[in-house]
C-alpha cells in the first residue's frame, strides 16, 4: 500500500533545520519558489509543489522522484492506481479498494 503523502503550506509551516533549505528552494518540476504554494514531501524527502506532483501523477510519469530517482509510490500514476483499485475490488478487499479510490478523488 501507498505511504501516506506528507502535505504542508510553506507559508503556516513553522521554521524547522531540516526544511530551512526547502523554504527558499525550488520546486525541480516547474522551477517556481517553494515558498508561499502547498507543497509536498516525497518519502525520500524532497519537496515539489503539491499542484506538480498531482499533474506528475495525472500524466502517468514513472513513479519515482525526478531528483533522486528512487521509487516512491506516492507518485504512482492515476491509471495504475485505479487497475489496483479494481483488483482490490474483484479480490473483495473493499476497503482497500475504498481508500484507493478516494485517493484518486484527491488527485
């Protein structure tokens, strides 16, 4: 199953070391400033705006971080999130197959 995707407004987040680089950094997908947009972190800990992370997973990119490239399954493609949403249906793991669709509701 997905990790659960860390979500945060770098306008209300308080100043923390270890996200005091990402507050005046980039976001590597649009190279538009992180600071004043929601952002999300990625399980390999790198953030991008939340708006381009959705767009990443609309288009079915690969899933895997554009910085480090290692496999984060909160980048998982729309279309692969809903084959497993059917799956899970057709096994009659209803509320995994709930949680995946709500997810997609999201995106």
């Amino acid at each position: 199953l997905a990790e659960p995707r860390a979500r945060f407004d770098m306008m209300d987040a308080a100043p923390a070391a270890s996200r005091s680089d990402e507050s005046t950094g980039y976001c590597v997908i649009c190279l538009d400033g992180l600071q004043g947009h929601r952002c999300q972190a990625l399980s390999c800990s790198h953030v991008m705006h939340e708006k381009c992370v959705r767009e990443m997973m609309c288009h079915g990119l690969r899933a895997s971080c554009p910085i480090c490239r290692r496999a984060c399954a909160d980048l998982s493609p729309v279309q692969e999130r809903f084959e497993q949403a059917v799956l899970d249906f057709q096994r009659q793991r209803y509320a995994d197959c709930a949680k995946q669709l709500s997810d997609l509701l999201v995106i």
